[in-house]
C-alpha cells in the first residue's frame, strides 16, 4: 500500500512541474517517465483487484 501512496505523490508532482516547464524536450521527458509511473501505478492496482477477487 506504501509503494502506491509514493507512486501517487510522485505522479502528482510531475503533473505540477509539467505544467511550469517551458522546454520542450523536457515536456517529453517529464510525460514519458509520467506514463512509465502511470504503467507502475496500474498495475499495481489491478493486482490489488485480482487478490480481492
């Protein structure tokens, strides 16, 4: 349960910085480690899902 509170704060604060960075190479940089959390982050949650089920 940790790990998915600290995935969650750092996706968060990557939406936040993503909205103050000018650059576009870092734009890309900031959504491809996003997306790659984003991954991390589901499928952690769908695992929840099949141990409950």
């Amino acid at each position: 349960m940790e790990h998915k509170k600290v995935l969650m704060i750092k996706l968060l604060n990557l939406y936040e910085q993503r909205q103050f960075v000018k650059s576009k190479c870092s734009k890309i940089i900031i959504d491809e480690y996003i997306r790659k959390l984003e991954i991390e982050l589901g499928v952690l949650l769908n695992n929840g899902k099949e141990k409950r089920n």
